[in-house]
C-alpha cells in the first residue's frame, strides 16, 4: 500500500527509469541463474531490452540513465572481444627456425 502511494507521487520520468533498471536487473539475473559467462551474449540480450524501450517519458532523467547504460553496455562488450594478437614477422622466422632445430636435434637423436 504504501508503495503504490508513493508512485502516485512520483512523476511519470521516474517510474520508467524504475522500469528500465528493473528490467534490466532481471535480464541481467536471468544468464546468472543460467551460468552464462559470455559478456558478449549478456550484451545482446541487454540491447534486446533497450530496443523493447518505449519513447514514453523520454525526459531528461531516462535519457541519462540509458545513456548510463548503453556506455556501461559497451564496457561489457569490449570485456568479451578478444584482443587482436598479431606476431611480428621476424618473431615467426625465429619461431620457425626454433621449431627446425628442434626437429632437426630429434631427428639426429633418432638416428644415433
């Protein structure tokens, strides 16, 4: 009861950030109970919920906090993407050649 009084006197901007970040909360628990690990996945499924956002009380406080969101989004993406590795050309030769060696020193030792 005391609740829903006190909604009755919260504007319209309010409850639907209260909306959004409860949704979110629940999507957020749902891969966890799932053991889902995957920040890419997690990401996507939050995006999913942001395209369900109805432009109803778009003020100024829901549009920051889904500004909040969306970066706090990104973080969680960018967590899941892999690195770039990339291995300079003169580091493969060596490696190659570390590799012949090796071989080569087996080889020897088979024979003996």
């Amino acid at each position: 009861m005391l609740m829903r009084l006190i909604d009755a006197m919260r504007s319209g901007g309010f409850l639907s950030v209260r909306e959004l970040l409860t949704a979110r909360h629940a999507r957020l628990d749902e891969p966890s109970q799932e053991g889902l690990i995957d920040p890419i996945e997690i990401t996507s499924q939050l995006n999913a919920l942001r395209t369900e956002l109805s432009p109803e009380g778009s003020g100024a406080h829901l549009q920051a906090v889904v500004a909040a969101t969306d970066a706090a989004d990104q973080r969680l993406a960018s967590a899941g993407a892999p690195a770039p590795r990339t291995v300079s050309r003169t580091r493969a030769v060596q490696q190659v050649e570390t590799v012949t060696e090796i071989a080569a020193a087996g080889e020897h030792v088979a024979e003996g």
